[in-house]
C-alpha cells in the first residue's frame, strides 16, 4: 500500500493555490492507514504551517455529525419518528401547504423548502436601523425560525430533491424545541463528550460576547476575509446565517479536527455492526441507506450518497457509500462496502471564497486514494 501519488498530489494542489493547506485521514477498518498535513494553516495576516490537529470551520458537516446524530438518538428515544410532521411541534410551520412535510423529507432534502435565504442580511439591516446587539443573538435566531416557518415551498413535499439549509435550520430548532436544551450543548452532552471528542464543539458567539472570550486562534484554521464583517474569520463560522444566528445552528457551525471527524466515523462504524450501545445498528443503516422518497434522488437521511456522474467521491466508491461536503473545503466519504473512508479538512475558502478548484481535485485524490488501498 503505497501514497506517493497522494502526497504528490496534494503537494502540487498547494502549490497550485487548490487550498492554503489540508489534514487527510484515510483508514482502512478502523486501522489508519494514511494521516498527514500539508501547506499551510494562514496565509494571512502570516503563513502558519498546517498541522494534523488543526480544528477546522466545517460548514455543512455540521448536518450529518452533529444534527442528524442527535436526530437519530431521538429516534432511538421514541421522542419523534422520522415520519412525524413537523406541525406536530410547530404549528404555525403548515402555512403555504407545508402541513405534510416530514422529518424524512428534511433529512433527505425533499421537503420543498427553498435551498438558501440571506437572512442574515434583514438580521444586519434591523440592527442598523436600531436593534441593538441583534446580529449574533438568540433573538435573531428566533427571527429566522420564524421566517423558515412562513416559507412558501418551492415544491410539493417529496416531490422533488433540493439540497436545503433552510430543513437543517429546522431540524436544530426540532433538537432544541424537544431536549429543552441549546443545540451545542445538547450535542455536547450526548454525542462529543460520550464519543470523547475533544476537538469538537460549536463556538457559542453570544456566550463569547458576553463573557468577552477569545477562541484559541492557534489552533484553528482561519476562513475567509470576509466582506462584511471586514475580518478574517477565524474562531466564529463562516456560514453568513448561522453567524447571525449566533454560531450555533443545524446546518453550519459545527469545528472539528481530522482525528475526531475520524474517531466519529469508527463509532458509527461500530453502532452498525452492532459493537457499540451509543446507536442501534438497523437506525443507523437506515439512516446510511439511500432515501427512496424521490426517484433518482442521491440522498440518505442526513447524509448523501455518490451520485451516478461527477461526483466528488471520485470513480472507486462503492454505491454503498455515504458522505458529505461543507462549503469551506470539507468532506468526509466512508465506503460501508470496503470498510474504509477519507477525511479531507481544508480550508479552500481563505482568504476567499472565491477559490473552488477544490472541485476537480476532490474526485481526482479520492481515485488516487482508492487506488492505493487496492
């Protein structure tokens, strides 16, 4: 088993300006077979090199680590069904004909919910205007669960398959509404802590201004200059919602680091074989399993699966695999068939967001990978 193509190739992606830097973990059962860091951790205001326990801004990863893991223990609860409407909870949620939508179709990405809505820019205009402190506020995140809730769909309830930050919003306001407890110390208390995941936390931004806390930027990858808050991000999400929204939110906000992401994957590797009490095997093979609401559709509850052309898992993963991206250069693969998975943390998106090179290599390092673990 050899990686001099893979350390090759991701000495070339930095020089080539793919990301600043990048930690890879690929591991093969629960054995890691291949671990390093490469390029940088900053560019500016310094170059700092990359190392393996570098936490990472993960965006979208968020949904399937923290959101869709704390879905499932509810499940295992009984506390909801994945067939539940959300009315059941939010009443006022059934205007424009949403009355049918399920957890199911959150988690699979066919509710009809609209992909994306810049709430964050009515949240900046209201404090402009004379909302004090309403940017980075618990009150600004009741502001969007309440739009989510007055929503027009773009379509009927599974119907049709639109990725959707919007469901995951919800499903965090669901988390929070049913454990009486903020999603990132739910989370906390019932997945980091009993997984021992040390490196893995939501950064609480209005617990930060209150207390007048510092993130420890050292360790963390910074994200990108950002053109409205006139900073590099580094220590507060990137994600522009979930920034307004506090930090903490179900579909971005989530930092985490390669080894942890890696440590997660082995837990549920062990919850489907039936080694480890934390999840029951068939909730998480139901959960891993390609949702079959919508005809042709790629999504598993939580999770999304290769897609037939392009996808960025590349040419070798086996069609019983899941994974996921997050827009600041993430992304985690894990091939259920081959007992293996790649972790890939970059930070693409510093100092813009402009870069998306990341889009061809992703697909071309993931064959390489796959390659050498033949």
């Amino acid at each position: 088993m050899t990686f001099a193509a893979v350390n090759d190739a991701f000495k070339e992606a930095v020089a080539q300006g793919v990301f600043p830097g990048a930690v890879i973990v690929v591991s093969k059962g629960e054995e890691v077979v291949f671990e390093r860091a490469f390029g940088f951790r900053s560019l500016v205001p310094e170059k700092t090199p990359m190392q393996l326990d570098t936490i990472f801004d993960l965006a979208s990863l968020t949904k399937p680590v923290a959101t869709t893991t704390a879905i499932m223990l509810m499940v295992r609860e009984k506390k909801i069904h994945v067939d539940d409407r959300v009315t059941r909870f939010f009443p006022t949620f059934g205007v424009f004909g949403k009355t049918h939508v399920t957890f199911r179709h959150l988690l699979a990405h066919c509710s009809g919910l609209p992909a994306w809505k810049p709430y964050y820019e009515d949240i900046v205009k209201g404090e402009k205007e004379g909302k004090i402190n309403f940017v980075v506020s618990r009150a600004a995140k009741s502001y969007v669960f309440q739009q989510i809730h007055r929503e027009r769909p773009t379509a009927s309830p599974g119907a049709q398959s639109t990725y959707s930050d919007l469901g995951f919003m919800l499903l965090g306001e669901v988390i929070e509404e049913i454990s009486g407890q903020t999603l990132d110390r739910y989370c906390q208390d019932r997945i980091m802590k009993p997984l021992g995941l040390r490196s893995t936390s939501f950064v609480d931004l209005t617990q930060l201004r209150m207390r007048r806390l510092e993130p420890i930027q050292e360790k963390i990858a910074p994200t990108e200059e950002c053109p409205w808050r006139k900073r590099i991000l580094c220590g507060e999400v990137h994600d522009d919602n979930a920034y307004a929204m506090g930090g903490v939110a179900g579909h971005a906000g989530l930092f985490s680091s390669a080894q942890d992401i890696h440590l997660f994957l082995i837990t549920l590797r062990r919850c489907c074989r039936g080694e480890n009490p934390f999840l029951p095997a068939p909730l998480v093979q139901r959960f891993l399993t390609r949702d079959d609401t919508v005809k042709g559709s790629s999504y598993a509850l939580g999770w999304d699966t290769p897609s037939g052309n392009n996808s960025s898992s590349g040419s070798y993963f086996s069609p019983r695999s899941v994974g996921h991206l997050g827009f600041t250069g993430t992304s985690v693969w894990w091939d259920l068939e081959r007992d293996c998975h790649v972790i890939l943390l970059t930070n693409r998106v510093h100092p813009s967001r402009s870069n998306d090179k990341i889009r061809d290599f992703r697909p071309h390092i993931h064959d390489l990978i796959m390659k050498a673990l033949v």
